[in-house]
C-alpha cells in the first residue's frame, strides 16, 4: 500500500485502447482497413458506411464507434472517455481518418454551430 493520499482512477476507454494498440494491433489494423474497404467514398473523400447512424463494431468484447476505433488505431492514440473523434467533414458516418481530429465535447458542439452557419469547406481537408 502507498503512503500517497491520492487514489488513481484508470479510464477503462483509455485501457483499452492502450491493449489494442500495444497486443492487437495488427488484427485490429485488418479490421479497421476492411471497414474501409466497405465504404463508398463520395465526392468529398468521406469513406461513407451504409449504416443509418455511426457504425459500431465489436472488438475483443467492446463495442465502438467505427470512426472512434479507426482514428485511434491510424494515430496510435488511446482516447480517454472524455475525448471526442471529432469529423472535420460533419458526416458522423464517415470512417476516413483524414477527416477526423480529436477533441473534447465543447469542441464538438461548435463544429456543429459553425457547420449549421457556414456549412463545411472540403478544400480545406
């Protein structure tokens, strides 16, 4: 037992994340790289799914958002529960990592004000 006075909580999101990337990695990659190879790609370079809202997929015993688990495992990163895949593009079924950046939940919520007002400029993506 520590003398530390601090309890350490571990996000379980994070945790997960952390596995996959350093144990799973390359059953992870071929998963996330026939997701993309499903899609459609439209005009705008989304990788679009036929799913009605985001897809999920199921991975040694989580379900995840496709975009989540693509962003994460291309960049390397383990996203904490706090932190949001946000789509640059506005299309929340969209799995083209090109199109995502992480953020938190402010972030997101003034990319959809901004796209309501300006609506999205592909050019910059």
């Amino acid at each position: 037992m520590s003398d530390s006075p601090y309890i350490e909580f571990r996000d379980h999101g994070r945790a997960w994340f952390e596995d996959v990337i350093r144990n799973h990695y390359e059953e992870a990659l071929a998963r996330a790289n026939s997701l993309l190879d499903e899609a459609t790609v439209d005009e705008n370079g989304c990788y679009v799914t036929e799913t009605i809202s985001p897809q999920k997929l199921r991975f040694l015993g989580r379900q995840e958002r496709a975009y989540r688990f693509i962003f994460c495992l291309f960049n390397h990163y383990a996203a904490n529960s706090t932190e949001v895949v946000r789509h640059r593009c506005n299309n929340r079924r969209c799995i083209n990592p090109d199109h995502m950046q992480l953020g938190d939940h402010r972030e997101n919520h003034w990319d959809d004000v901004d796209f309501r007002a300006n609506g999205v400029d592909f050019r910059l993506i």
